[in-house]
C-alpha cells in the first residue's frame, strides 16, 4: 500500500491526513506533543463536525507521531503542510520551515517526492529544485476555507499540481482518488504557474471581500439597506450571489499574507490593485472602530467561539480589538477551551452566559443562534441579521 508522511497537523494537515488515510497508510508528524495525542486517541475538539465525525469513525490508517525519521520512514510521497508566516517587516513568506523539511526528507530518501501544501512564493520550487539539485519536489496547493477545511478535500473545486510530468499526474490521481461526488478537474501546471495560481486565487477573494465591505461602508455612512444593494449588484450573473456578505474585514491563515506576499512580487512592476486591496482592509478596520466607537459602549465583547490558535494571528477581529482598547474601551472576548493565544490582551472569558451579562454590546462576524436572547446587544454587519434587532 502506497505510504504517505504528512508534516504539520494543523487544519490544513490534519484534514489531508484524515483524507489521505481513507485509502493509504498515512503517518502524520508534528511538534505540538498535544496534537499528536488527539490525532492518535481519535478525538480532536475545535476543528468542523465532519472531520470529527471522520477521525472519529473507523476504516483509517493514520497514526501521528512527533519523530520526523519515524513519519518519512519508507515514504513514497511526503506532504508539507506547516504554516508559512508573514515576516512583517519584508511582507514576504518565511519558507525556512520547509526548506528545512525538504532537506531533511531528502537526506533521509533522494527518491521521496516532496509536495508542498504549504503557500510559497511564485518561484520557490523551482529554486529549491537548484538547490537541493532533485526534480522530486512539486507544489500542490489547496484551496481550503476556514472551518470547511475537510469538506472541500473531499469536494474540491479544483486539483492543481505545478508538475506535468508523471509525478504529478500520478499525485493528482492519488488526490482524486480519495474524494467524493463528481468528477474532479484537474490541472497540471509548470511550479511556478502553480504557486501564481494560489496567490492569485486568494487575492480575487480579498479583493471581492473589500469590495463588498467597502460597498457596506458606503451604505452605514449614507443610512441605506447594504442588504438592498447587495441583493441588486448580486443578480447580475457576472457577479454572482456567492461571497458576498460584509464582514470585519478579510481574515484567517492565507487571505492577509498571500496578497501581501503578492503584492511584494508586483514590487518592480507597474501595479495598482493589490496595493489598494491591502490598503483597503486596514480603511475598513479604523471605519468600523470609529462606527462602533460612536455609539459610546462601555464594555465590548467579541464573540468568535470558532477561533483556532492558528488563525487569531490574522484575524479580522484583531484589528478591531486593538483599534478599541487604543481608546480606552474594555474588550472581553468569548472563546472556547480550544482557542488560541492571548495575542490580543483581550480579557477571555470562557462561560457564555457570563460573557453575555458583561458586555454592554456584542460584537459577532456572523450572527449565531446562541446569541438570540441577548439579540439588542448585537453589532454585526452580517446582512441576514435583521436590520434594527441589534445596537445600532
């Protein structure tokens, strides 16, 4: 049976894992002894119901260890997927966790091929190619959203592999083969048309969520229906009624430094739009700070019971979160046992119901159901949230 090593169990990882093992021998590997504990007592909390259910059930050759010898060990493919980080000060993806993993790998076996899960820059396979002087290593990038991350491995849009020889072709019919429903396409390209493919996916996304964000900043400042105007834009077929909503601004793991790492690439030459999407996000945060601060709250309390440790770090609510207490307002923030660092300074509080009687208003991204007894603290700029239930 075909082996698989699969490096790195956060959502991307853990959910290829979970995937892969269905039909192959799959040993995951992380530093994070916790995770490792989960993956291998079959119990994960705070990642989506149908991963659960699916780690949960039976008929998976996975186990996860925290020895990398022991993951790559007779390997045929090994999956990078540890997170690649934004250096803040050069706006460019830190690679060296994968870099180090590839070498690793192919010190360990020269025939091993290395697929990148991971973002990377528009031509980093091609130079660690050079590099480490093997074609055994090709770019697979996923196209996963947050707190969906297993569904859409098993009902993808799109197989891409920035290889077009056999391997890939052959990886690509491995990944295939473990999905469910329709026919897959798939799209073999050369490395570097696939890591622009990544790039320039996310940053279309970003730029559709600015663009309905600014659209709704227009309507809080003029007084007017956002959900009016959304529904009449979204007929035209062009446009579409998907992804649509306003929100606190793009977030997560991939958006905020995908554009940013994309917008450092257009760095000589003539560019425009990436430069003002980023811009765009940040115009959003201090609108929506001064919004909230106009309304005089006392205590402001952000409910994000879904956050993962590995995306607070970027999250939309960061922005907001730091942009209050700047001014004094107190923020307590709702989140659950399975939450990230305190990255926010933020007061955390744990028990729902507490959260609800200290907070004078309630900031939610989209309104949850949990929250319908205390529906007149709500602010959220979610478009099904009936207009006027809320603080306005």
């Amino acid at each position: 049976m075909t082996r698989i090593a699969v490096i790195g169990l956060g959502n991307v990882g853990l959910a290829n894992a979970v995937l892969l093992a269905r039909r192959y021998s799959v040993v995951a590997m992380d530093i994070q002894t916790e995770r490792v504990s989960m993956v291998n007592s079959r119990s994960y909390p705070g990642v989506e119901t149908l991963l659960s259910d699916a780690l949960d059930g039976s008929g998976l050759d996975l186990r996860a260890t925290t020895s990398f010898a022991d993951a790559v060990r007779d390997a045929e493919y090994v999956l990078i997927a540890t997170q690649t980080d934004l250096d803040p000060e050069t706006n460019k993806l830190d690679t060296n966790a994968i870099e180090a993993t590839i070498k690793a790998t192919l010190t360990a076996d020269p025939n091993t091929v290395v697929v990148i899960r991971s973002t990377i820059p528009v031509g980093f396979v091609e130079k660690c190619r050079v590099e480490f002087n093997s074609d055994r290593i090709i770019f697979c990038p996923e196209f996963l959203r947050q707190d969906h991350a297993y569904f859409d491995c098993l009902h993808p849009s799109r197989i891409v592999v920035g290889d077009r020889s056999e391997k890939g072709a052959k990886f690509a019919r491995l990944l295939a083969d473990c999905c469910e429903g329709k026919e897959v396409p798939i799209l073999l390209t050369n490395t570097s048309e696939a890591e622009a493919v990544k790039l320039f996916s996310n940053s279309y996304l970003a730029i559709r969520v600015a663009f309905f964000n600014e659209l709704d900043s227009f309507a809080m400042s003029h007084g007017i229906d956002t959900a009016q105007i959304i529904s009449g834009v979204s007929l035209d077929p062009r446009i579409g009624k998907h992804y649509n909503a306003p929100s606190f601004g793009y977030g997560g793991n991939c958006l905020p430094k995908d554009t940013k790492q994309l917008l450092t690439d257009f760095a000589n030459i003539h560019h425009a739009l990436m430069e003002a999407v980023v811009a765009s996000n940040q115009s959003r945060t201090d609108f929506l700070v001064e919004s909230i601060l106009s309304l005089e709250p006392n205590i402001v309390g952000i409910y994000r019971p879904e956050t993962s440790g590995d995306t607070w770090s970027n999250s939309a609510e960061l922005g907001i979160i730091r942009g209050l207490m700047n001014q004094g307002v107190s923020v307590v923030l709702y989140e659950l046992p399975a939450g990230g660092s305190n990255t926010h300074q933020a007061r955390i509080i744990r028990d729902l119901a507490t959260f609800k009687a200290e907070s004078d208003m309630i900031l939610c991204d989209r309104y949850a159901p949990e929250l319908h007894d205390v529906a007149h603290k709500i602010w959220t700029r979610d478009i099904n949230f009936p207009r006027g239930s809320g603080v306005s």
